[in-house]
C-alpha cells in the first residue's frame, strides 16, 4: 500500500514538465498544484486519525485507496489548472487517511519490540515508489500520452483494496492463520477494535513536540518529493530520461536510509533497554546528517556530486522515518491511529507551503539554491527539538 500510495503521490513530479508545457504552467502553478494535494492530506491527519482508530483499517484502508485510484485516473481527464487542482486535491483526501490508519493496524499487528523496523520498512517501501516512480512513468510514456499513463496507474491502484478486504483483519484474534504463539508476541494495549472515546485535548497537547519536529522533517522531504525531477530536467538542462534516471538514484537512497533507521532504533532499545535514546539518537543524526550533505549539494554545480550529495541528504534525511513513525506508538498505542495522525499534521502543513514557496522562489529569484535555505535552517532546528522527544513516557487517558 505504501508502495501504491507513493506511486500515485509523485508520478506528478516526473510529469511535471509535459503536464506543464501542454496546460501552459509556470512553477509557481506547479507547486501550486503540489502543494494543494497537502491541503486535506494535513486535515485528514487528524480526522483520519480518529477515523481508523474509530472503525478500523479494513474499512478506511479500503476506501482510501479506492479514492486514491479512482482519482489518479481522472488525473488524465483535467483541461487546465483549476481542475489539476481539484484532482490533487482529491487525491489527498485518500492519503490523508491512509498512514495513521495503518499506523493503528501496525500498533495491533506487530511487537512493540519491532515498532521501528516496522515503520522503517514500510516507509521503505514508499521511497521504492519514489525511485521507481520516474523510469515507469518515462517507460509508459513511450507507449502514449502523459493522460493515459495516470489512467493505467490508477486502474492499477485498485487492484489493492480487492486483495486488503479479502485478506485483512482488524483484530488479529480473528485471522483463521494467526496461532497463540503469534498472539503472545503482540501488545495487549493495543490489539482489538477501534477506539470510541479519544481524549483529543491531552492527546495532541502531549503530541505536539513530534507534530513540530514532524514539521521539520517534512518541510525537506516534500522538496525531494516535489522538485527533484524538475531540479536535474530544469537546473542542469537534462532530457527527461536522464532526469528521471538521477531522481531514481536519489530515492533508492531514501530506501536504505528509511530501512536502516527503524534497523537501528530498535537494534538500540535491545541494546540499552532505553527507549528515549533508540528514538532520538537516530532522529538527532538523521537531521544533522541531511544538512552537512544538503548544503554541498545546492551550491555544486557539477551534475554528478549534486546527485551524490543529494542522495546522501535524502539517506540520512529518511533515517528519521522509523524512530518518529515509532513514537505514536509508543506513546498512545491504544490511540495510535489518532497520536500518529497528529504527528504527521506538522509533515502536511509542511507539504502546504514548501512546494508552492519553493515554486515561487525558483520563479522569482530564478535560480535553485535560494529556495533550499529554509531546508538548511529547519533540519539543525530539528535536531535540537528532537533531543526533547519523550517516546518513554506513555499517554494515559487520565492524566
């Protein structure tokens, strides 16, 4: 699903360029474009939160892909800005949903033990999308139009939710395949149904240094997201393909680094039996990892050790993902769906105003390196904010 999801996000980027030469856009317009998807992507971090944890991920898991495939389809029908809008729009609605959601099926589904890597890998899996993302859209576009290759991937998308209704389980106990050996290994805290009652107030009040330093993670991650293909196809005059062939080699790093973070957080909790450290050591190290090779890389102007120090930015920028996709759960695993969902408000009202304002910037100023500055401020402010998480001290519903 991850995969899916990531996929359907980011194939706009790669087809920015045609999708901007035929509807006549200019960058601040695409990342107007980007950044509307981000609008009820953040809204549906909370309200989706709540709704996965109220009536479980087999339902909401369902009806978010759906609309995520149905909408990515009809991505290929728009005639003009407005309704590219209205599409991305739409497509955020169903992500929006989707990774607190899962987040809640997780905190069910798996040991507490394992929390990190479970997030790791299947962020992992979304930045797998991202690499693959640009050579499939290049691929499909030598069969056809930039309009059928969204029609093919969101048909393709629904082969998804067929598969989840058939096979999924909110509650592990009633799987035929699960066995007592299985069960005893899974959190009582956090297995069974949705629940009813959240204490909304408390519970964002103690979320909200991850909501912020969520926020500084996902200020530069939506920039990878969004503008890397346009930065190789527009800054170094690259053809399409060999866009798409740096921007692959930039995400695969995300892939390791989205991997090895939820490796090392937990490898550390075994280590040390400290929970506050396995979370924020690799946090602390994924900021500042991402700024020392950030920077080399907006003021290089030699194509090869841009992408090198890119993809070295965006392997220590993805550490991060494991430890605080973790954190919800350690937190409040009993309103995991909700808590994780309050966490990534701060990653979507990042994605609100990092594309269009990098956008802009590009547009005004004309050149690439201006607009990573506010990168290369908010990752050492994350850094210093994350070494106040407290992953070790759990949520309880009267306090």
């Amino acid at each position: 699903m991850y995969f899916i999801l990531f996929v359907d996000r980011v194939n706009i980027s790669t087809a920015a360029p045609l999708i901007a030469a035929d509807l006549k856009l200019g960058n601040t317009e695409l990342g107007l474009v980007f950044s509307s998807f981000a609008v009820p992507y953040a809204l549906f971090q909370l309200i989706g939160g709540w709704i996965g944890d109220r009536f479980g991920a087999w339902l909401v898991l369902t009806a978010c892909l759906v609309m995520v495939g149905v909408s990515t389809a009809l991505t290929g029908t728009v005639g003009g800005l407005a309704s590219l809008v209205a599409i991305r729009l739409a497509v955020g609605f169903g992500e929006g949903a989707a990774f607190p959601t899962a987040t809640r099926a997780m905190a069910s589904w798996t040991p507490a033990s394992s929390w990190g890597f479970a997030q790791g890998i299947v962020h992992a899996a979304a930045r797998i999308g991202n690499a693959v993302t640009p050579p499939l859209v290049t691929a499909l576009l030598a069969f056809g139009s930039w309009r059928g290759v969204f029609v093919i991937l969101g048909l393709a998308s629904l082969l998804w939710p067929a598969v989840w209704m058939w096979f999924f389980r909110d509650d592990p106990r009633e799987h035929p395949a699960i066995t007592a050996r299985d069960l005893a290994t899974l959190p009582t805290r956090a297995i069974g149904g949705g629940s009813r009652n959240i204490p909304w107030l408390r519970l964002a009040r103690r979320m909200l240094p991850v909501t912020i330093v969520d926020f500084c993670y996902g200020w530069t991650l939506w920039l990878f997201l969004s503008w890397i293909p346009s930065f190789f196809f527009q800054n170094y005059r690259l053809n399409l393909q060999a866009s798409a062939l740096f921007s692959t080699g930039v995400f695969l790093a995300g892939v390791v680094g989205d991997t090895l973070g939820g490796v090392a957080s937990d490898a550390l909790l075994r280590k040390t039996g400290n929970l506050r450290a396995a979370r924020r050591y690799v946090i602390v190290s994924g900021f500042l990892g991402a700024f020392v090779f950030l920077l080399p890389a907006v003021l290089i102007h030699e194509v090869n050790m841009a992408a090198i120090c890119l993809s070295l930015a965006f392997f220590f920028l993805e550490l991060i993902v494991g430890p605080i996709w973790s954190i919800p759960m350690d937190i409040a695993p009993r309103y995991a769906g909700s808590a994780s969902g309050m966490m990534n408000f701060g990653f979507g009202v990042a994605g609100i105003i990092s594309p269009f304002s990098f956008g802009y910037l590009v547009d005004r100023t004309g050149g690439w390196v201006f607009p990573f500055v506010a990168s290369l401020v908010l990752l050492p402010i994350g850094a210093m904010l994350a070494l106040r998480l407290s992953p070790d001290k759990p949520f309880h519903a009267l306090e």
